[in-house]
C-alpha cells in the first residue's frame, strides 16, 4: 500500500494524462530519480512498460526481470 503523494501520478493528472508513457517528456527527470532509487528502482522494466502502453500494446514485464544495470 503506498502512503502519501506520489509525484510522479501528480504530474500526470496535472498534465491530463492517463500515465507517463503518454507524455511527451518520457523519460523526464522526475520519473528516472524514481526508477534509480535504490529501494524502490528498477533495471529499466517500469519504462520500457510505460512505453509499450503508450504503443497501446497490453503488456507488462515483471520486475526484475532485465539484468541489472552496472553502477556509473
């Protein structure tokens, strides 16, 4: 269960948009500080997840499901 605001879902109601694959701005700042956060990121599933609704293709890739990405 998430507790507090999420701004991330914030931008996209302020934007009018369904989720972030829609916008324009994929990937902004706001939304890759969320997917590298190291206790709540990713490989890289959640966007390439955003970007196959966004083509309109119903799917989901599971997390962890890509290889991990080596640190900068």
């Amino acid at each position: 269960m998430f507790w507090g605001e999420c701004a991330v879902a914030k931008c996209s109601i302020g934007k009018g948009i369904e989720h972030c694959g829609l916008c324009s701005d994929l990937p902004c700042d706001m939304l890759q500080a969320a997917f590298d956060h190291p206790e709540h990121g990713d490989n890289g599933e959640r966007l390439a997840n955003l970007q196959a609704w966004a083509r309109g293709e119903d799917s989901y890739i599971e997390l962890g499901t890509f290889p991990a990405r080596k640190a900068h």
